[in-house]
C-alpha cells in the first residue's frame, strides 16, 4: 500500500484511540494522519485525497455524519468507516444509507478493523498490489499475481479452495442466502466479506453477528432490536441488525447455536422479509441479504429436532463447503510466508528466512484449529525469533494429533467432523469442559460438543464397558 502512496486518514477525539489505531495502520505498512475534529480534518493542508477514512460518529462540533456530507459534495466515492458506540447506532444507519461502506462497534478486534481498511483500498485502487510479499526472496507461484484475481485477500491456490471461489464468483452478483458450513478457523467470515464485495449491495452495509457470543435471551433483542420502555431497562431505542443491514448484507455466524424459539421468527424474516421490534406493533421491512456459517452439522440437528426443518432449507439454498487446512496442505506455504511477513511488520523484526525443516513440519502438521490455530502459532514464533530466521516451537505441534486421509481417499464432512472430535478427546484424555477441555480447543460450547458426541456416535470408552455390565467410572465433566 505504501508504494502507490494509499492514504487513511482517523478522525476521532479521543487521543488514545486515534494513536492506537495510528500504530496499528502504520503496522501493516499504510500511510497514516489522525484529526481531533472534523473541522481539524478539513482545513488540513493534504498532499493527496485520502483513500479511505475511519471516522468517529460523535465529534465535537461538525459530527461524523455532518462531515460524511460534506465530503460527499467534494469526493462522492470516498470510502468511509464509521466507528460507534452503542448509543450511535441510530445515527450509524443514517450513515450507511448516505453511503458508508462499514461500521465497527467500539470495542471492536483489530482484524476487524484492517479487514474493513483492506477492502475499502481495494474498492477505492481496484488494481493496488497486495501489502503483505513472501517472507522468502522468491515468491511462492501464484502468490504474486493475488491483486489479479477478484480476492486478493484470501491466500490458497488449492483445488479445494480454488472450488469455493468459483462458488462464491457464481452466487454473489444474485441475492440468494448462502450457508458456508466449515470447521472453526477455517476463514468463513472472510469468505462472507468477499461474496458482500463481490455483490451489488458492496457500496452499502456488511453486519455480523456471532449468535455463540450473545446469551440466549438477548438475540431476539439484537437481531431485530426494541423501542423504548419495551422491557425494564430499555431507556431508548435500540436498532436490530436486520434494520441496520437493512440494503446491504447481514452475516449470521454459528447459526447452529440459535435457540429454537428465535428460529421461527429468523424463518419469517427469510420468508416475508418482515419483523417487529420487541414492544412495538408496526412491522418494517428489511431488504438484507443473508449470509450464514455453521461449522455445526445441521442435518443431524434437524434430525434430532434441535432446529427446524423449514428453517435450515431456507438456509440451505446455496450452501458452500470450506475445506480444513488439513485437506489442503499446498496453501500452507502461502499462508506461512504471508503471516510471517504480517507479525514481522507490526512487532517490526526482520525475517527473511523460513528454514525448509520448519516449513516441512507446519505443512505437516494437521491444524485442527485450521487457519486460526496457524496463524496463532505463527505470531508466537514471530515473537520468540530473535534474528532473521524463523524459529517454531516445533514441540508445541503435536505430531499425529490427527491422522490425514490417504491420497485419494474421500472422507465426508461427518466422518472429518467426527476423526477431529475424537482426536482432541483423546488429547484431552476426555474432559470436555474446563481451560484445557475438548469444547475450548474445538471453539465449541460444551454443550454442543455433547451433542455433536451423541449424534456422532462416540462414546466414552468407560460408557462402552458400562453397558457391558463393568462397573460406573467418574470423570470430570467441569
């Protein structure tokens, strides 16, 4: 980004969050100026239109929709990026209808944050060259050429994942609900972002909710949100994602995990496009596209009546299937050489050599945590390699943990879900719960990983010789 001198400009009052953001920008090699105030932002003396802006809603006197406005008149095409505290989001959808192309919810993650940036330099320079070169001095094949294709950010040149953007490529340009269904880390919120990109609702709002993170009684509340006095603490307006999504896309991560009595009234969103708000009569309508992601078996669950039948074929209109790291070893390389060059950069270390033992071990390894787990590890090395080589803990990767398919052998969705749920039980010398349980390493609830084990068919092997007359054994259940 450095190289065509790509501009982000932050304006925002608060100090600490305009430094904060200032240092994590400038981390991944982008040029970067912050402003207290809007009137600040417009009288500066600026060499270049900036290509993409991150703006607080509340600034004192000129507000962060005010000088939306006022830009609009000048550079209509601007991406901007709204920031919020909770009490903006009514403000906040006035802006996305004026033409913001995101908003992030204070406290927000910072991938949440160069993710936005990312795609709002590549929709302002649609041919700027990928930020982030191979570690090594030659680049990997392919790896070059990534701002050619239609995702330069999403790093694979594998059949499986060459097949998911092909998909992704076909369903975008239409409004059809797709079901990304994958293992945990395998990059779904991303792949969602791209097919939010690729669509012709890209100028308008992508909105994610993850429906494992908010309790069960609150998500009726966020999805289609509530008026004032509507329940006991509800002192004003609240404004659901499905209005905030509203013409762009709504993502729905962990579908799985949404409570059955929640489900109906999703179903007639997706059927009549229509909803209230909790305490109110007046129905609205909402135009927003779904996207969801479940790395859940949701035909076993419809089965098991725990989620409706009508529900998941409305959801299962275009379903895409993200392969794991495991299955896809080629992209392992790529995916190195890119993180390496990313923590080096904000830690500001220099690595320049990745030894072919180091790089032949992570290719081996089976990643049950897919790209996630990789990247994780990646950061720790880059943080303990003192010098220009990279040096992996490599005791920290547990040789065999997960035996791969031969070549050629094809193995379904179940059978890979349930060889990784057995392979972490055995790990885990079959606690569930805890710190150091299964349900943490899967990124699961560990009532979910219970009821995976059930439909899966595994069971305990002191349960086994329970019900061949041996005597009960306790476990710690947490």
């Amino acid at each position: 980004m450095t190289e065509d001198h790509s501009c982000v400009c932050v304006v925002d009052d608060d100090r600490s969050m305009r430094e904060s953001l200032r240092d994590l920008l400038c981390s991944t090699g982008l040029n970067v100026l912050t402003f207290a105030s809007a009137h600040e932002f417009l009288t500066h003396r600026r060499p270049d239109v900036p290509t993409c802006l991150v703006l607080d809603v509340r600034l004192p006197g000129l507000s962060g929709l005010e000088l939306q406005q006022e830009l609009a008149k000048v550079h209509a095409s601007m991406p901007i990026i709204f920031i919020t505290g909770h009490g903006d989001i009514p403000m906040t959808v006035r802006a996305m209808k004026a033409g913001a192309i995101d908003f992030l919810t204070k406290p927000f993650r910072d991938e949440d944050l160069l993710t936005a940036v990312a795609q709002a330099l590549h929709r302002a320079r649609p041919m700027v060259p990928s930020p982030h070169p191979p570690a090594a001095a030659t680049p990997a094949a392919g790896e070059d050429r990534r701002s050619e294709r239609p995702f330069p950010e999403i790093i694979g040149t594998s059949a499986a994942l060459r097949r998911v953007l092909h998909a992704i490529e076909t369903v975008a340009p239409t409004d059809a609900t797709v079901l990304l269904l994958g293992e945990t880390g395998t990059g779904k919120e991303l792949l969602a972002r791209a097919i939010h990109r690729l669509s012709r609702r890209s100028a308008q709002a992508f909105v994610k909710l993850n429906c494992a993170a908010i309790p069960t009684g609150l998500l009726e509340n966020e999805l289609f949100g509530h008026e004032k006095g509507a329940f006991t603490g509800a002192i004003a307006q609240r404004i659901g994602r499905f209005e905030l999504a509203q013409r762009g896309t709504l993502f729905l991560d962990e579908v799985g995990e949404l409570p059955l009595e929640v489900q109906p009234k999703l179903l007639r969103v997706l059927q009549e496009r229509e909803f209230e708000r909790l305490g109110s009569t007046r129905t609205l309508r909402t135009e927003a596209r779904l996207i969801a992601a479940t790395n859940c078996n949701l035909s076993a669950m419809v089965e098991a009546q725990a989620f409706r039948a009508d529900l998941f074929y409305r959801l299962h209109v275009f379903p895409v299937c993200v392969r794991p790291l495991r299955e896809r070893p080629e992209d392992i390389p790529l995916l190195v050489r890119h993180f390496v060059v990313q923590y080096a950069r904000q830690m500001q270390r220099t690595i320049d050599t990745i030894p072919s033992a180091t790089m032949d071990a992570l290719c081996r390894y089976p990643w049950p945590g897919n790209i996630r787990e990789l990247q994780n590890c990646l950061e720790r090395a880059v943080i303990v390699s003192p010098g220009p080589v990279l040096q992996v803990p490599l005791d920290d990767l547990r040789s065999g943990a997960l035996p791969r398919p031969e070549p050629g052998q094809c193995q379904t969705l179940e059978a890979s879900e349930r060889a990784l749920i057995l392979a972490t039980l055995q790990e885990t010398k079959w606690v569930l719960a805890g710190p150091k349980g299964a349900a943490v390493r899967l990124g699961l609830n560990r009532s979910t990983l219970a009821f995976r084990m059930k439909k899966l068919g595994i069971i305990r092997p002191w349960q086994a010789g329970e019900a061949a007359g041996e005597a009960p054994r306790r476990v710690f259940m947490g």
